[in-house]
C-alpha cells in the first residue's frame, strides 16, 4: 500500500485563488499555482 499525503487549501490559498481570478486567470491555472507555490520538495515517481 502507498503512503501518502494529502494537501489542502488554506483560507489565504483561495484568497490569491480569488485575486488571480480577478486579474482574468482561469481558476483552474490560478488553483495549480496556488498548490506550486506550497510544494517545498519534488520526489521523483518510483
């Protein structure tokens, strides 16, 4: 069985969600750079 991690979204995540939004990005660009900008590793896919 895998171990892993589940992220999530905190209230300031959907705050700049919102802010990207409302600068014309799509949410779903504006949601994939939120999570980026909360990954501190990369782990290769074994």
């Amino acid at each position: 069985m895998k171990d892993s991690e589940v992220k999530m979204l905190d209230e300031n995540d959907h705050i700049f969600i919102e802010t990207l939004r409302n600068l014309g990005m799509s949410r779903n660009v504006a949601t994939t750079m939120a999570y980026l900008m909360n990954v501190t590793k990369l782990h290769p896919v074994k």
